[in-house]
C-alpha cells in the first residue's frame, strides 16, 4: 500500500510538467540505474544520472513545440495539436 502512494505521489508530480521536464526526469532516473549496475558506485550512479538527465532534456526540449500547445493523439491514431492544460 505504502509503495502504491509512493508510485501515486511521483505520477502527480510528473503531471504538471512539460515533455522536457519529464524525459530529464526520466533520463536520470535510468540513467541513475545504469550507471549504478555497470559501476557499483555512488559515484557512477551520480554520473550516471547527471548524463541520463542532460540528455533526456535535450531530447524533450527538442520534441517540446514550446508555443504552449501540446501533441494528442484521437482513439483512431490521428494525430492533432491543441492548447495545453495551464496556458
């Protein structure tokens, strides 16, 4: 139950964020536990995820339109654009 709002609590968290803020999230995250499995070492987990965070902000910051609309996509698999929530 405990890991359930844990796992809650980190969803709400990322909901508000743009898609940049999100990958650079994502990307530490695994970033973190790559570099910890191939090292063994704070210090490779902490490398690990600095290089995991840049990079999955680049990568969101590229795909992100930053004009304040946002990417959808209908239950038929069109794809459309339309104002984010918060602008």
């Amino acid at each position: 139950m405990r890991n359930t709002f844990i796992a809650l609590a980190a969803v709400l968290m990322l909901a508000g964020c743009t898609t940049a803020e999100r990958t650079a999230t994502i990307g530490a995250a695994a970033g973190g536990a790559i570099g910890a499995a191939a090292s063994g070492t704070i210090g490779g987990a902490a490398i690990g995820a600095f290089v995991g965070g840049a990079g999955g902000y680049l990568l969101g910051r590229a795909a992100d339109r930053g004009d304040g609309y946002c990417e959808y996509r209908s239950r038929s698999g069109e794809i459309f654009y339309d104002r984010c929530p918060g602008y």
